[in-house]
C-alpha cells in the first residue's frame, strides 16, 4: 500500500473537505462505543490523515493513536495538536504491516479509507492486522463507499474545488468489471509571484459487497454487529452510497 501520492495534496487536505463534519462522525463512534463497547480506553485512528478526527475523540477522552502511510498529512497533524496541546501520538505506517506496541481496545476508520486499499489481499491482511491489536471484546469501526456510489455518484464524473491560491480538478474513471474508481487530481496552485504552478496526484479506491466485508471480518476473527447507513445511520444495504461496519474482537482461543 502506498501513502496514495498525498505529498502535495497534504497542505489543501484540511480545505478540500471543509464541507466534512467531524464533529458528527466522532459522536457517531462514541454512540457506537458505548452502545457495543465500554467507557474511554485506548483507540486507533487508522488511515488519520492530518489528525482532524484523532483530536476529537482525544476530546472526548480516548487516548489516541492516529496512524497514517502519509508522512506529509502527519506533519500537519503534528502542528495542529502543538497548536491544540492534545496527547496524540501520531505514527507513520502502512496499515497493512500495522505493528503496535500493545493493543487497543477500538479502532477506527473514516472518509473511506479503507477503499485505498488495493484490493481485497491488502484489505483481508490489514483486518488480520486489526485484529491482532485489537483487545478480545475490543470494537474495529469503519465506513467504506459501496459499489453504488463508486457506479452512481463517482462514476466517470469530474469535480472542481476552488479555494484561495489552489484550484483543483477532480476526475475520475469508472472500471464497472472492477468496481475500481481510479482518481486523478489537478492542482493549480499560486505561487508568490500570481503564477500558476500545475501538479498532479493520481490514487484508486476499491469497492465490495457489504456481505464479502462482512465474511472477511469474520475470518479475520470478528463478530459484525451491525452495518449502517453512513448518513442516516438506519440499518445499511447496497442501496446506501456509504456503510459503516461495526464489529467486535472475538477472544482468541487459547
């Protein structure tokens, strides 16, 4: 796995998903947690990015560890929680060679980073990851886009997002034999002069059926509790464009 070419795109991140709301996906997992899991404890923010949902649950009393294969967006991560004065430890990492210190009781994963993966052999081994470091009875949440999204929404479609001093070109292409969206990035971003200077990231996202995931859990050594809907949190199908898993830790035998 690699860190998907965010070198450049680390600084723009935090602007190109203002229209995100954090602060909701992070009440989400809490109201999981504590629905299927118990109070505080240690949590894994897998796939981190530039901290924006490690430091809300380091507020809402988890000790965090954000975990990232990007240095770039931990650099910036690094200066929000200096800015923020949170206990986060931040480690830059491929989560599908994830090696932990010791084990964490719950594990997290948002903005569809898991559909980086590059197909179901990474995505098997970093849940055979998870579970490793995961504590029996611990809780491994995550959200992916499905197979309708990646046809319907992402599709062959082309966006644009324009912020102060970077202009972006977001396009994408459409393998249905696959499921694969491959994603090309443009940016266009002025320099001290007014000039514009052009670069240009290029990643893939894989999708998969709910039921597949559900199985590949199971064989990773966890019981799936529920699938929701990512945005309105009822019961979750294909005919959701993001799901959210949750699942938890079986006790390993002995």
């Amino acid at each position: 796995m690699s860190s998907f070419g965010y070198s450049r795109f680390a600084k723009h991140y935090d602007l190109l998903t203002g229209n995100v709301d954090y602060d909701e996906i992070a009440d989400m997992y809490d109201r999981l947690i504590t629905q299927y899991g118990r109070l505080g404890g240690t949590l894994l923010d897998l796939g981190c990015g530039t901290g924006s949902l490690s430091e809300r649950m380091c507020k809402k009393g988890y000790d965090v560890i954000g975990l990232d294969a990007s240095g770039d967006m931990l650099s910036v991560a690094d200066m929000k929680k200096n800015e923020s004065g949170l206990d986060i430890q931040y480690v830059c990492q491929d989560m599908t060679a994830l090696e932990l210190y010791g084990r964490v009781d719950y594990t997290v994963s948002s903005l569809d980073c898991l559909n980086h993966l590059q197909g179901e052999k990474e995505l098997r081994r970093t849940f055979a990851r998870v579970s490793e470091y995961t504590e029996d009875g611990g809780l491994f949440i995550f959200d992916m886009n499905t197979l309708r999204k990646h046809r319907e929404v992402l599709s062959d479609n082309c966006f644009i997002y324009e912020e102060e001093d970077v202009f972006c070109v977001w396009q994408n292409f459409f393998d249905e034999e696959t499921g694969c969206v491959e994603i090309s990035l443009d940016f266009f971003e002025m320099d001290e002069e007014g000039r514009y200077d052009r670069y240009c990231e290029d990643f893939a996202e894989m999708a998969y059926p709910i039921e597949s995931v559900g199985k590949w859990l199971g064989e990773a050594g966890f019981e799936l509790l529920c699938v929701k809907d990512g945005f309105s949190m009822n019961e979750g199908s294909e005919e959701s464009e993001r799901v959210v898993f949750c699942a938890r830790k079986v006790k390993d035998k002995e």
